[in-house]
C-alpha cells in the first residue's frame, strides 16, 4: 500500500456548488439563503480574503459580473473562455440572495492572511538554515495549502508546483497534481484540469499505488463529465463506486447520481443492465427495500437478475425514497456532512427506460432534470443536450423493435402529443440519429424504419473488398510481367 493521500483538504469544493447556488436561477429561495450563510461562514472562519473579494468586491466581484449589475454596468453575458463557466450559473438568478460586501470584514481577512504568512515565512526560513529538505518542503506544503484555503487559484498553483520540484516522493507528487486539478475543478478551469489530468494519469503510470489509481479515476471521470464526454466518464465512474475514497472531490450520493446518469446516455443496453440496472452499488441507493438490504449486506451480485419480463408496469424503483448516506463513507476528510436525497426520480429514469415504460420515462426525466441536472454545476451546462440525448435513446429502442409504428400509438406510449412527437422526430430524422421515414400524406401518420440489412450489408462489403483485391492482383501481375520482359 501506499502512504496516505497529502494535501486532500483545500480547496473546499462544496464551496464552488455554493457559489453556484447563489447565482442559479432555478434554485429555491431557500436554498440560496442556505447557500450565502455557508460561504459567509467558510469565509469567516478559513480567513478566505482573496475568495471574498473574488465574489462580493463592488466592482470586481463575480456576483456583480453576472447578476443585475448596477445601473451604469449592467449584467453582462458569461463568455465560453472565462473561468466563471462552470461556478457560476448560465442563467442568472433574478432574485438571487446578495453576499454583501464588508470593506472592514475584508480588512481584517487581509491582516489574518498577512500575519499567517508571516508565521509561515518565518518557519520556512528557520527549515532551511537549520533543518533539511523534508521539513522545507513540508514548509512550502504549508504555504501550498494557505492559498489553497483562502481561495487564491494562481497563487496556489504556483506554491504547489514549487512543492513539487522539491519533492521527489511519487505518492506526494500525485496528490500535489490532484490538488491542482481541484483548483481548477473549483474555479472551472477546464484547460487547466485537463492538462493535470493527464500529467497525474503520467505519473500514475509510472509506478502509482492502487489507491491514487482509483482515486484518479474519480477525477477523470469527473473532468469528463464537465467536457460532455459521457461516453468516457461513464466506465470510469461506474468502476469507482465499489472503491470511491476520494471524498476531498464529491460526495458519494453525487458519485451516484453522475455514474447513473453518464451510463444512462451513454451504455448499450447490455452494459446498461449489467452495470447499472443490476449493480449492487446502485441497487443498494436506487433499488426497492428488499434490493437495498441485499445490496448493502453484500448478498446481491451484479449480473442478470432484473425482472425482464415487467412489461409497462409501474417500476418497484419508484419506492426508492429519501437516503442518507453519511455513514457510507467512512473517510474523516468529507468536508461535511451528506445532505438526504430523494433518489426516487433517478430511480424510476433507469428501471422505466429499461423496461420500456416510456410515459413514466418521459415523466421522470423532467423530475430528474428539475432536480438533479438543473441544480448541480458540473451537470448543468449540458443539461439540454443530455435531456435531448435521453429523448433519442428512448425514441430509438422502441423503433429498432418495429418496422411500422403509427404515430398517434407512438405518441400514447410517450404521453405526448402527435405534434410533439412529430416535431422531435424529424429533428433527429434529418440529422440521421434516427432512420427512419414520417410519412403523414394519408392522414394518419405512420413511422417506417429503414433498418439495414446487416447480413446484406456483409455480403456488400465482402464484394466490395474481394473486387479491389482483384484489382490490385492484377495490377502486380501486369507489373511483374513488365519486369520480366524487360530482362528478356
């Protein structure tokens, strides 16, 4: 085994969905207010001067960048480049609960933040004239993780880069670029967590322990999900559910909801039944009682098990009510306590997709994006494309089952209108997601699929490739006897 994870605690993440919170125009009121004490409170207490100034300044300040505005400097449009996508909302709050600015709180933060550096300047200077390399570079973790506290993204990066060069340990060099890619994580800072990603994915390589192996497979997984890579990020957090202890990043409850949903949009449907349906992970949250018990006591295997035959019933999931999860994680590094959640939306998204109950399907799709993908910041920003994402999906696995489907059926099963139905299709029809023809002339509108042949489509292309191989035989042959001529 390896040694223990370093430098896990700052930043704060929570504080980021805070942030975002605050700015949300889909969050409650009440949620806000909750939002604004929690950062008022970390702002106190870790003496984050540069973080407060970064939101609440008068004339820099995020808030004042993105919400109202004044009335000389009105609210302006986030850019894709800037680092404020991803922390804060796309859709600005118009009632959002102000963080007020403290000119006097602010100074008091700067001369705390002063006095601490002194002490810590103060121990560094005394390490390297008395001490040796470990305890100057344990002095520099120090410095590190100061600005990591108050929130100060470039001065941070730089302290742990400096940390990094002296340090020759891999494990703590691991855990210094773990902690980079939190900075940019916090300040959605997509380039930067990338480039760190991939330099932690290098280091891990070269001879990291199994726990940073996991723990930055969480992190990819993340990163991936930010980058609307569902795809890539669904393997990597289904496969960190059974040995999740990177609570410094999310919560376990969040670690569920984005495994479901990337594997929800992105796996087949055999994958999807085996490693999310039926994984024992996500039954002991999203299962029935009986499920859950099973699962938790680790009586309950992935695999075929799953009711196949259930029809358009009502799903049991739909019982899955209110968890708290607090007490699966047994880390002390959580940096606080696991709000109760009501998975039974996402529960019902997964077991009505699969059985195909699409009405229930339609339904808890919009349950799950009001409460699930519009209040989250890493899942927000692609909410549209993933509820679009999830219509395709269910609109392809009920035609691949059907050559003629009337539209009017179609649009019963969905529990939407013929027009509805009509105007989604073609969308997907003419970008050829789907393939498929509508054909209305005859007053009834009917769907005919245009699935291709794949034995005929084999054969073409043996055909296809037997005739250039002749052709090519031929071209040698002619070559070759060109040859031999020419030495007659």
């Amino acid at each position: 085994m390896g040694s223990d994870p370093q430098y896990a605690k700052w930043p704060l993440l929570p504080l980021s969905q805070h942030v975002f919170t605050l700015s949300n125009g889909y969050a409650t009121s009440k949620a806000q207010e909750a939002a604004a004490k929690a950062l008022q409170n970390a702002i106190t207490e870790d003496k984050m001067a540069p973080f407060y100034r970064y939101l609440a300044h008068p004339t820099t300040g995020v808030f004042n960048s993105v919400g109202e505005g004044n009335s000389s400097a009105p609210g302006r449009p986030l850019s894709r480049r800037t680092s404020l996508v991803g922390m804060v909302a796309s859709k600005p709050s118009a009632t959002m609960v102000n963080l007020p600015w403290d000119e006097a709180l602010y100074n008091r933060l700067v001369q705390d933040n002063e006095k601490e550096l002194a002490e810590i300047q103060k121990e560094e200077e005394e390490a390297v004239e008395q001490a040796g390399d470990t305890e100057v570079t344990a002095a520099k973790g120090k410095r590190a993780e100061f600005w990591a506290r108050v929130g100060d993204k470039d001065k941070a990066i730089a302290a742990y880069e400096s940390v990094f060069e002296g340090t020759g340990i891999l494990g703590a060099k691991i855990d210094l670029v773990l902690a980079i890619i939190r900075m940019g994580l916090f300040y959605g800072d997509k380039p930067l967590v990338k480039r760190h990603v991939e330099r932690a994915k290098t280091l891990v390589e070269s001879g990291g322990d199994w726990d940073r192996r996991n723990r930055l497979k969480a992190y990819e997984g993340l990163h991936l999900l930010t980058v609307r890579s569902y795809n890539l990020a669904a393997p990597l957090l289904l496969d960190s559910l059974s040995t999740f202890t990177s609570y410094e990043l999310c919560t376990y409850s969040n670690l569920v909801i984005y495994s479901v949903l990337a594997g929800s949009v992105s796996l087949k449907r055999v994958d999807f039944k085996s490693k999310v349906v039926d994984a024992p992970e996500i039954k002991a949250i999203l299962g029935d009682g009986e499920d859950r018990l099973l699962a938790l006591s680790g009586a309950l295997s992935a695999g075929p098990g799953a009711d196949d035959t259930a029809g358009k019933d009502a799903p049991k999931a739909a019982t899955a009510g209110v968890v708290n999860l607090t007490t699966l994680g047994s880390s002390t590094d959580q940096p606080e306590a696991e709000m109760a959640i009501d998975f039974s939306p996402l529960a019902l998204l997964v077991s009505s997709l699969y059985t195909g109950n699409y009405k229930t399907f339609f339904q808890s799709l919009a349950s799950v994006e009001e409460q699930f993908l519009t209040q989250d910041r890493y899942l927000s920003e692609h909410k549209n494309w993933f509820v679009r994402e999830m219509r395709l999906r269910a609109y392809q696995q009920l035609l691949q089952s059907y050559r003629v489907v009337g539209l009017d059926t179609m649009a019963v099963d969905f529990g939407v209108t013929v027009d509805f139905l009509d105007r989604d299709l073609a969308k997907f029809i003419a970008g050829g997601r789907i393939p498929c023809t509508i054909d209305r002339v005859s007053g009834k509108g009917v769907i005919e699929t245009n699935r291709p042949d794949d034995k005929n489509k084999q054969y073409q292309d043996v055909v296809r490739q037997g005739d250039q191989l002749i052709t090519k035989l031929q071209k040698y042959g002619q070559a070759v006897r060109l040859r031999g001529s020419e030495r007659a």
